[in-house]
C-alpha cells in the first residue's frame, strides 16, 4: 500500500465524544419511529449489487486464495432513514433533525460558518459479528450523491486523491444505545489506516461521538452473545420489526419464516445525524449553485487519464457504474488496503477468519 495514498485519510479533528447526546424523549420517539415504520431491510441489501462493489467500499483486499461472495459478508445488521436531502420524514422527529446543539458542535468542529443538516439514518442489529475491517463512509463530492453514484465509486475516488478539489466538507454525530454486556464498541483510526487505532468502548448508552467518517477509517465491534450473531436462515432479503408478541422485544424474518426473536436487552440502537459544513458564503455558493460540479463521464475521464499516465491499459467501460472488470481494476489500483494495527480487544475480522 502507498504510504501517499493513504497519508491524507485523516479526519479534520479528532473525534470529540458527546454524552447524553439525545435527551430521553428524544430516543423515545426516535425508536418509536422504527418500531412504528418497520420492517427494514439488511444494510448489505440496500446499498450493494456485487460483492466486487462491497469490497471497491471496504478494504479492496482478502486472503489470498479465498474467492469472496455477498453470503461472506452477511450479518444481521438493518438500516432505515428519518431524514433525507435535508428534510425529515417524520414530523415528531424535527428537533433531533434540526438539532441546533449538534449544528453548534459541527461548526466548532470545522471551524467554519455554515452548517446543513442533510440526513438522519438508523442501524439497528441484535447480537452480530462485524466482518468489515475497517471502511469509510460514503465520501461527497460536488455533483455526486448516493441517489446518482454508487458509494463503492466515491469511495474509490476518495482513495485515489485525484479528485479532492471537489471534496465536500460533512461531519457526523454518531450515538449508541446498548444495553448488552458483551462487545459493541467503536474502532477508529484517527491518524490514517497505518497509524495506531483508539476505541470507544462500552458502555455506549447515548454516548456520541462528533467525526468526520469519510475521512476517517472506523468500524463497529462485534456485540453480544456469540451463540446469537448468526441466526440460522438469514438472507439478503432477510428484514427486522419489532415483535408483536414482545412491547419492547424485535424480531427477524426470513419471508414469512421467524429466525430469530431479540429482546431489548441485546438491541444495539445506532443514531446517525449528518451534514454538509461551508466554510465560508462563497464555499456555499460554489456547492449550491453547482459551478464547478463533477459528473460520471467526467469521473470516468479522470480515472483513464491517470490510468494512462501510470501506463496501465484500460479499456473505457460501457456501463463504469457497473462494469465489474473495472470495479476490480480501480480497486487493484487505486485501494489503500485494510487497517494494519488493530486493538487487541478487538482484533481484525480478516485475522480471526
């Protein structure tokens, strides 16, 4: 792995921790909502199409020998959204959306005068295994967004360092609700992927954290009992809801099969607010008048020009969003390899495999 490539994978800050980030009102109605809105579909489901397009997000690289398949990947982990393009879908929710504190505390962050609320997503997972070895959230850049690009590509090009004149400033306030025992602490690597990783570690009951994770590589732990992280009969379509025999338990279902019934206790509840940060009124401008705005073809351009000046022969794909010969050879080239220090309390899935 290129030492260059990776050196600029470091957040603007180190993440600052938040207690007591939602008050309880707020986490009442936040899960509420999920149990009212439900069932919500695998996290794998919802964003990828190949496995070749999982691992362009990741960390581009397995063992050698293993052929990877989506099923190596699979764990019960669900997403949903409460706000999307910066508007709330639920009105009950707008304060923990429009969160004046958090705004506050992004602008802080950033040093910079404007702040955009954009969205408010869930993960919630009973006991589960994490068998990502350390990633990036889907990195911005002007004129590109997960409803026009897919999220393994921005991550490529965030990886690659071709494109970071278009780069958007975001920031996150990510909390945890988990009541459970056993694991669900938050691995990151603050200082690059070569550096050393820090933890926040449990108890993560509305403790939160203010990062930026599109720079920053991270992962969450495997939580609760290991007898329970892998429920016979899970599938890419698999789905939770809250159990209906249960006022606070949730359940999995396989299509009309039940594999597995959790009760509150093993819940791992993650809040994830983000927004767009402008340093300044003309920053703002820039990204809301779209002047100086990126799009696929000229994506595409970029990555075969610097192909070419690597002298690497590529053929220009038809279809570059899903073309998986080009996937795998933008990974090959342009991937920065997986964390290579990892706690001992929480060591490499890749390892323990």
């Amino acid at each position: 792995m290129s030492e260059a490539m990776s050196s600029h994978f470091r957040p603007v800050g180190e993440p600052l921790v938040v207690d007591g980030a939602y008050r309880d009102d707020q986490h009442a109605r936040l899960l509420q909502a999920v149990r009212d809105n439900g069932p919500w579909k695998l996290i794998l489901a919802q964003h990828f199409a190949s496995v070749e397009e999982l691992i362009a997000t990741m960390s581009g690289a397995m063992p050698e020998g293993v052929t990877p398949t989506l099923d190596m990947f699979l764990t019960p982990a669900f997403r949903g959204f409460f706000a999307e393009q910066g508007v709330c879908k639920h009105p009950e929710l707008e304060d923990c959306f429009y969160n004046s504190d958090f705004m506050a505390r992004t602008r802080a962050y950033w040093n910079a005068q404007y702040v955009r609320p954009e969205q408010l997503m869930f993960n919630i997972q009973g006991p589960a295994d994490n068998l990502d070895p350390g990633h990036l959230d889907a990195v911005t850049f002007r004129g590109t967004h997960s409803r026009s690009t897919p999220i393994w590509l921005m991550n490529i090009m965030a990886k690659s360092g071709l494109f970071q004149d278009w780069l958007l400033k975001k920031a996150q306030v990510i909390t945890w609700f988990y009541k459970g025992e056993v694991g669900g602490g938050f691995t990151y690597w603050p200082d690059g992927p070569h550096g050393q990783p820090r933890r926040i570690a449990a108890p993560m009951w509305n403790r939160g954290v203010v990062v930026q994770n599109e720079m920053m590589y991270h992962r969450g732990e495997p939580n609760g009992p290991v007898e329970m992280r892998h429920p016979e009969g899970l599938d890419l379509h698999s789905l939770i809801e809250a159990d209906p025999d249960d006022a606070t338990g949730w359940r999995i279902r396989t299509d009309d099969r039940v594999i597995q019934h959790i009760p509150e206790q093993e819940i791992r509840f993650l809040v994830h607010w983000g927004a767009e940060v402008y340093e300044d009124l003309d920053e703002m401008k820039k990204v809301m008048d779209h002047t100086d705005d990126l799009d696929t073809q000229r994506i595409v351009d970029i990555f075969m020009a610097d192909l070419k000046q690597r002298g690497i022969q590529c053929d220009e794909p038809a279809d570059p969003l899903h073309d998986q010969a080009f996937i795998m050879q933008l990974v090959d080239v342009y991937d920065i390899g997986a964390p290579s220090i990892y706690p001992p309390e929480a060591p490499s899935p890749l390892q323990a495999a």
